[in-house]
C-alpha cells in the first residue's frame, strides 16, 4: 500500500463518498491544525459536551429488533447500501489493487 501524506488523508477518503470527522477537539490550536489537513467535521468538548439524548430526537427511529435482524439476514434486507459503507467498502477495494 502507498504512503500517503496526512495533509491529503481526508481528500483522499472524499473521493470514495467518505466524510472524516475528528473527534476529542478539545482546544481551539486543534481546530487550526484540522483545518491545515482540510478536515472539515469535528467533534469534542471544545464544541459541546456530551449530553442526554431527548425524547424526540429518538421519535422514528427503527425497533433494534429489525437492524439485528437484518443484519444477521433473519430479516428483511435494507433498501440499499449507506453511502458509507460503499464509500467505505470502494476504499478497501481500491487500496488492495482490487476494482
């Protein structure tokens, strides 16, 4: 596998559909690191702490019970695969020499 400069890390990962986020950004001199890297996503205390998930926010969401089924195959199949992990699955494929 080909070494790659870290400053073209998340370019690289945005040509497969993948979005690198950051996370533990706990002071502004990371922030202006990330940003020399072109990390555009980030996560961490400096933004906001962690905090308890409201109500509403989970309104909709799926019965666990069908993501273990599909999972498993027990299930019926989700309409199609998320963009991550085909963003995620071309990557593997490409850094392997596989297209």
């Amino acid at each position: 596998m080909a070494n790659i400069h870290p400053a073209d890390f998340s370019d690289l990962l945005g040509r497969f559909g993948i979005d690198l986020i950051a996370d533990r950004i706990e002071s502004e001199s990371t922030v202006v690191d990330l940003l020399d890297y072109d990390v555009r996503f980030g996560q961490g205390f400096l933004f906001s702490p962690p905090r308890p998930v409201r109500a509403e926010a989970l309104q909709g969401v799926a019965d666990p019970g069908t993501a273990e089924q599909a999972r498993v195959g027990t299930g019926p199949a989700p309409a199609g695969p998320s963009p991550r992990s085909s963003g995620l699955a071309q990557l593997v494929r490409a850094a392997s020499g596989r297209t």
